[in-house]
C-alpha cells in the first residue's frame, strides 16, 4: 500500500527525503522555535474551531456567549486559556524565531524572500491577535479596540477607510463584532496558513542556513532523529507552558461591554504596550509620530533588512554594528513595554472600576454577574443631589479618559487643556457634556475619534455646571463659568 501511494504520489520519498537530510553544523536548540511556533499554530487552530461552535458575534450576544463557554461547556475555561495564552506563545515565539534568523545572517542572499515572508507572518500574527481581542465584548475588548480604531484612523488617506469599515456608524456594535470575527477566523488564518507553506517551500529550495562561520559547528547531524528530539523537548515545553498557565490563571473575562462607562482604564494586549507607550511619551501635536511614522519606519526596515545590510559576511565578529543596532532596538522595546506597564497599572490602581474579572483568573469565588458592571455614580451623587466641585466632578468621571492634568490620549481622547473650543462658546461645550459626542474631530490641528458618553441624567445640571467651569479654567483655560441655568436650557 505505501508503495502503491508513493508510485502515484511521491510523498513517502519525499517525506523521507526530507527526515534524513543533514543539518548543517548540526542539530541545535537554536532552530527550534519554528517547529514550536507550528505546534502552537495547531493548538490555536484547533481551539479556535472549537470555541467558534459556541461564539455568538454580535453586541447582543458575544459577551453572554464567550460567559457560557466558561461556565457551561466542558473544560470551557481551559479551552478559552488555551487559545488565550497560545496567541502569546506565538508572538513570543516568532520574535525568537526572528531574533535567531538575524543572529545568524540568515537573512542574506539567497534568503532574502524569505526573510520577508517570516517578517509578514510576523506581522499577520498580531493582527490577528488584535481582531481577537474585541471578541469577547468586555469593557476592556471594548475601549481598548476603540483606541485601536482611533490609531488606524490616524493613518493619512486610508484611515477614515479603515475607521469607518471597522466601526459599527459612531461607535462599536454588532457590524464590528462581525468584521472583527470575519478577520480573526477567516482572512488572517487563511493568510497566515498561505505564507506558513511559501516560507517551508522557499527553507526546502534554500536549505537551512546553519550557522555563522565563527561560531563552531557540532557533528553533523541528521534532520531525524537529532533535531527532532531537539524540537519535540521544545514544543513540549511550549505547550506545557502554555496548559499550566491556562489551570493556574486562567483568561479573564470582565463585566460587558458598557460605552458609558467613563471610568473605566482599558489595557491593550501586552505585545502592544510598546505602541502604547510610545504614545505617552509625545505630545498630543506629534501623535502621527507615533502612532504611524515610527512603526512604519520599522517595519520597513525589517522587511528591506537584506538589502540595507549590503555586508556580505554572516560571521559575528564582523558584524557589529547590526548586532548593536540590533539588541539596542530589542532593550529599547522592552524598556518601553516596562514603561507601558507601569503606566496602565498605576492608572488602573487609582481607577478600579471594571476592573475586576467576573470569570477566569483574579475572579471572585462567587463571581456571578450576568451583565455589564454598574457605573458607581460620582462623587457628585445623583442627579438632584446637592452639587460637588467641579474639580471633584471631573476626578471621579472624566479624569480616567482625559487625564488629571487634561491631556487626554493621542489619537482617542482629544486634551482639555488650552483647548480654544472649550474656552468658547458655552453653548456647544454643555451640548458635548450632556448629549456626547462621536465621530472624528480636530484639536489643536490632531485628529481623533473618540466617543464622548452624554452625562444627560448620570449628573444634574448643576454638577454639569461647576465641571464644565472647571475645565473652562483650568490647564491654560481662561473662560467664565456657565451657569446651572445655561445647563437646564440645553437639557430641555
């Protein structure tokens, strides 16, 4: 039977073809990570089959759907973790894989195209880990995919194109659900599969690398057994990375999704921390800068990578102005990924509300809430109470998103601060606060898209009054007060 197949097929001479090659400078650790990053790919793709017979994609259902999958399908949770903490193996992973291609310079010619090909898988990879993060419809999927979008709508020409396919009219709802889904289930998988098998068949028409010249070679070795037993003690360790921390912290699931939940502090997922760090770090006039220039500068210097570095040699020691260039910009994304970190986490610390898982790891024991978190009312009270500060009004519900100092976000939250529009006319100001805003606006010549939640019957008129003077003078803002009266003609 087997010789009957490989007369019609090939594939047993192939196979064994391919399992008896040689490896050059013999088998090594150092080429595991593709091998474990497939092992991985199949876990998510498995997991993600699985958890697509249960998913319900729409605003009305993808929260209470992915809850169910949790509390109600067997090993639900740990198929969830799985998939959850897989799609961070993958990323860790691929940059590895990266890392040790560079090393090696064996990005070099021949290898150019497939260079190029690792890096764009790279790249399809985390934006599939980014259209995945929506779907589970929490608070945190929610505002942080709403930053997401606002980024992308930065983007010269084709952004208000992106912004707009993305998004569900103003704000995000069921035809960003779907999209979201259609993304992360159909185009990047298909994508991603696509250039998995041009990247194998270019490695066979190239053969492996090895390698450096100075870096002393091992007996040789044959692909199978010897580096087989190599990549199999690393994907299994890879995989059992991945089940212990899918037991012991499992992915957390917060409240649903809730647009007027203003208090909230949303984290993106840690692989864009870096993203998001670097927008903090300038200032609201240079967010371009940031948000596309910068990326864009490094993306494509890793895809013309082979063709910037014009040294033929592969061997370390003349290489050392890649090398440092090379573990300058590793420190320098890690030191800003720490950076990042610190910041979303001591934000969140004086701004808990949501916060708190209802299942997965960091969940109470008896968590059992089955809609989204309510909204603690400020420290204004309800409406009719008596009236707050304006300064403690705009600590308690709008300093999460425009910041103590009303600097706002990059490319999201437009800043407060020395902002003419705000110290204008009264009249649109109180109409923003108390019927909201959505849609693309400009301050101070920066684009962004945020939407403002209406404070109409959350705060009473004259809670609305002493905030919105506060803010007129406030941060380099030299207006006058409103009055509650100004306030009670616009509620009307």
């Amino acid at each position: 039977m087997i010789r009957w197949l490989d007369s019609r097929t090939g594939l047993i001479t192939a196979l064994k073809d391919f399992l008896t090659e040689d490896v050059p400078g013999g088998a090594a650790y150092w080429y595991v990570f593709g091998s474990a990053t497939l092992l991985v790919l199949t876990v998510q793709i498995v997991t993600g089959v699985i958890l697509t017979f249960y998913y319900s994609p729409s605003a009305q259902s993808a929260w209470e759907s992915t809850k169910f999958i949790y509390q109600h399908v067997y090993a639900g949770s740990f198929l969830i973790s799985l998939h959850y903490w897989g799609a961070s193996a993958m990323i860790v992973l691929m940059s590895l894989h990266l890392l040790q291609v560079l090393l090696f310079g064996a990005y070099k010619k021949p290898r150019e195209v497939q260079w190029v090909v690792g890096v764009l898988l790279f790249f399809i990879v985390l934006s599939m880990g980014l259209t995945g993060y929506l779907l589970p419809w929490d608070l945190n999927a929610y505002f942080a995919t709403q930053v997401a979008i606002n980024i992308a709508a930065s983007v010269p020409v084709i952004g208000p194109f992106i912004s707009n396919f993305l998004s569900d009219g103003s704000t995000l709802g069921t035809l960003t659900i779907g999209r979201f889904f259609g993304l992360h289930v159909w185009a990047t998988p298909l994508a991603i599969l696509g250039l998995v098998g041009m990247h194998l068949f270019i490695l066979r028409h190239n053969q492996p690398a090895g390698p450096p010249e100075d870096i002393a070679p091992k007996k040789i070795g044959r692909f199978y057994p010897d580096q087989v037993f190599y990549d199999a003690i690393a994907s299994v360790l890879a995989f059992a990375i991945i089940v212990l921390l899918s037991i012991f912290m499992p992915a957390p699931l917060l409240g649903k999704a809730d647009p007027n939940n203003a208090q909230f502090i949303p984290a993106p997922a840690w692989y864009f921390y870096a993203l998001y760090g670097l927008l903090r770090m300038f200032p609201q006039n240079m967010s371009l800068f940031p948000t596309v220039i910068l990326p864009g500068v490094f993306t494509m210097v890793l895809l013309l990578l082979p063709w910037l570095d014009r040294n033929p040699s592969r061997m370390l020691s003349r290489r050392k102005a890649m090398l440092s260039i090379s573990v300058l910009s590793v420190a320098t994304i890690v030191g800003v990924t720490i950076y990042s970190a610190k910041i979303i986490g001591a934000e969140q610390a004086k701004s808990p509300v949501g916060q708190t898982p209802v299942v997965g790891y960091g969940a109470p024991a008896n968590a059992a809430q089955e809609g989204p978190a309510p909204v603690k009312l400020s420290a204004a009270g309800p409406p009719g109470a008596a009236p707050a500060s304006g300064q403690s009004v705009f600590s308690a519900n709008c300093s999460s998103c425009h910041g103590a100092n009303g600097q706002g976000l990059p490319g999201a939250i437009p800043p407060l601060a020395a902002n003419a529009y705000v110290a204008g006319n009264p009249k649109p100001v109180i109409a923003t606060v108390v019927n909201g805003m959505h849609g693309q606006i400009k301050v101070n010549g920066a684009a962004y898209n945020g939407a403002m939640p209406a404070w109409k019957g959350k705060l009473g008129p004259a809670d609305i009054a002493s905030v919105i003077s506060y803010i007129r003078s406030s941060w380099g803002n030299k207006a006058g007060p409103v009055t509650v009266d100004q306030v009670k003609a616009q509620l009307k």
